[in-house]
C-alpha cells in the first residue's frame, strides 16, 4: 500500500494494472522504457517485466510502460526482450536472428532475394 493506504500489490487477483499503480510507475518512469522512446505513459501499457502466466504479478514494483503500438507488441509478440540496466533503465533486446530494428517488430513480408 502506498501512504494514503491505497493498494498497489494485487498479486495475482487481478491482471491490469490500477490507476493507483499507473500513478506509481509513473513517478518512476514517466515515459516508455523501450530503447530511447519518449512516449508518455499515458499512450503506454503497463507490462509485467514477470508474466502472469509465469508466475508474475500485479505489483507496481515490476510493472513497467511499453508505448501500444512499438515497443509493447515487440516485448509480447515479436520476441523481444527488456534488459535491466544497472542505471535502473532497460535495454531492448531483439531476438536472436533478427536483424535490430526498434522501429520495426513484424517480420518482413516479402519473399525472394
């Protein structure tokens, strides 16, 4: 709970994250925590840095923002990963094989040479 007795931590009672705990991340990180990406967290998703499926819960602690549309389908869908840095950022990390393009996540469409 935070100081005005608000919950925080829902475990694993629930999956999304609260507007409490959006305001929480958001004193830590204002913007998506995806390569150099300065959207506000308003246009992001809040992503489980440990997935519910695996475990993970709904915690402010291990909740972070990933912008909708770039950064949060690259982590959930494309294979990439986010990297902790000692700074308390993160990196993102592209799938072995591919070829890094943070501003791109779906694989290429065309065939041929």
């Amino acid at each position: 709970m935070d100081g005005r007795g608000v919950t925080l931590n829902f475990g694993r009672a629930r999956r999304l994250h609260s507007e409490p705990q959006r305001e929480d991340i958001a004193t830590r990180y204002p913007t998506c925590v995806g390569g150099n990406c300065d959207v506000p967290i308003r246009d992001c998703e809040i992503h489980h840095l440990v997935p519910v499926a695996v475990g993970g819960e709904t915690d402010a602690r291990h909740g972070v923002p990933l912008c909708r549309r770039k950064h949060h389908p690259q982590v959930t869908e494309g294979g990439y990963r986010l990297e902790p840095r000692t700074d308390g950022g993160f990196d993102l990390i592209a799938p072995p094989g591919a070829e890094f393009r943070p501003d791109r996540w779906r694989p290429s469409s065309r065939r041929g040479p």
